[in-house]
C-alpha cells in the first residue's frame, strides 16, 4: 500500500506567455540585451524585473515570459550569468588582480560575498578563489612559455 498519492505535475505555459506575439517578444528581447550588454545594469545588486519593466515600459510578467522563452531561465538566474561572466572575467584579468573576492563581488551586482560565492559555485562548480587559482597558474604557464620561445 502505497502511503502517497504522488501524481506528476503536469507542465502548463502561463496565459500571459501564449498570449505574446512573436513581434513583441522580440522588441521586448532587444531591450533587455539593452539593459544587460550595453547598459550593464545587472551591476546594480536592487535591480529587479519590476525596475526594468519600468525602465521600458512594459509589463514586469512580459519580461519573465520574454527571459523564459529566450533563455529558458528565470530572471534572478538571467541576471546572476551575467554578473558570473563578468566577474569570471574579472578574476582572471590581470588588471583586477589585486581585487579581492568581495570587492568583485560588490563590482558585479551581487549585494554580498555569499550569495555570489554560491552563484559562482553553482555556475561553476568551484569557488571564485579556486577558479582564480586554476585560471592564475595557467597564465603563469603561459608567460613561462613566451620566455622560453623569446629565448630561442
């Protein structure tokens, strides 16, 4: 005898998503690329889907829907990649090298050291220290190779 009646959650679309024209889920898809590429406003730790819609005039579901459709994400995930790139980028390069963690952390949008260790790990599957140590010993492998060549 089973003690559970567990039945599978059947996966439904929300009206608000069927109901998007392609047309506007493009213009829509355009101007968060804006928001996030160009304008680089995932850097701001408060900036939510709420903000956003207003910043565009638009409806805060339709960006969900839009982030969904695109991205097969949620909002919260769409802007913690964009923080995790940059900061990836940030560790590695060696103009930012004298940064500390919580330092790119804070630079990239994440509103405190934990949260964004725990986004990284996730993304990654390492800590942003072990990622700086993995990708620093490879470049000093790199510079040791330029000298050799250089040598010759």
């Amino acid at each position: 005898m089973t003690k559970y009646n567990i039945t599978e959650k059947k996966k439904k679309e929300a009206a608000y998503i069927t109901a998007l024209s392609t047309t506007l889920v493009e213009e829509i898809y355009e101007k968060i690329l804006l928001k996030f590429v160009v304008e680089k406003k995932y850097r701001d730790a408060t900036y939510t889907a709420a903000k956003m819609a207003e910043e565009i005039d638009c409806n805060a579901r339709y960006i969900s829907a839009v982030v969904h459709l695109r991205y097969r994400d949620n909002f919260s995930q769409l802007i913690n990649d964009f923080r995790i790139k940059e900061a990836m980028y940030m560790i590695t390069d060696k103009h930012f090298a004298d940064l500390k963690m919580e330092d790119i952390a804070l630079a990239t949008g994440f509103a405190n050291r934990q949260c964004f260790y725990s986004a990284f790990y996730r993304k990654s599957g390492m800590t942003p220290t072990e990622y700086r140590t993995l990708h620093s010993t490879g470049q000093k492998k790199k510079d040791e190779n330029q000298d050799d060549t250089n040598e010759e």
